[in-house]
C-alpha cells in the first residue's frame, strides 16, 4: 500500500483548487516541495505575470507554502518575499514555525485554497502596480 504524508496530501487537494482558479492563470508559479521535519507541503513561489498582450514581466519573488502544522493537524500558509524556495527552504513568515500567514482546520481546503490564492493575488497587484510607476 502507498501513502502520502498528511501535509503534502493536504498540499496536493490545494494545487488542484489552485490550477482551476482563472485569476491565476496569467501569473509563472513555480510549483516546489519542502520537508522539514514533520513538515512537509508543497511550495508556490511567483515570479511574474503575462499582461494583456502576453509580454512576461519578472517580480520581486514572493514564496507561498500549504503543510500540516507540525503540532496540530491545522492547514498552515506561508510565505516568504523575495525568496524562490522550490526544492528545500521553508519559507518562514517570521522568524520561528510559530508564525504563518494563516491557519485552517483540518479540512477545510476550499477556504485554504482561496485564501492562498488571494495572498497571491494581491501581491502581484502591488508589483504591477510598482511597475506601472
């Protein structure tokens, strides 16, 4: 019998969420794994965006992670800037495994998923917006 480790299962259900959400379809995300000891997920760091015309624009770099707390069985998002963690680091929003962008009970994807999603969003507003200064 196979099985997956509850963090990256939980990370797998919120990348298929993710790949069906259109705002995101005009942005490069880079798709990564991480482990951390009983931490494990997956990584999305965003490099850019196409525009209207498709031309590609780089940004500051931003990594976003989806994992299984390792003291709970809550859904964590993290994320760090200008970082580009695709294969080791965790991206840390502070300084310890005690700080993170947001948390979801065990379950609960669809909320984790749009959550996410809007993190993303909204940065990559702000460094469109810098870029159109």
């Amino acid at each position: 019998m196979i099985t997956l480790e509850n963090g990256l299962r939980n990370s797998l259900v919120i990348l298929e969420l993710l790949r069906d959400n259109n705002a995101l379809h005009y942005y490069n995300i880079q798709v990564g794994t991480f482990t951390n000891c009983r931490e494990v997920g997956l990584t999305f760091a965003v490099l850019g965006w196409y525009d209207q015309d498709h031309h590609y624009h780089s940004i500051t770099p931003f990594t976003w992670c989806v994992y299984e707390h390792r003291n709970s069985d809550k859904i964590i998002i993290n994320g760090k800037e200008g970082l580009v963690s695709l294969n080791g680091d965790l991206p840390y929003a502070g300084d310890s495994h005690h700080s993170y962008l947001a948390s979801y009970s065990r379950g609960e994807y669809d909320l984790a998923a749009s959550q996410l999603a809007e993190l993303m969003q909204e940065y990559t507003n702000l460094q469109i917006v810098k870029y159109n200064e």
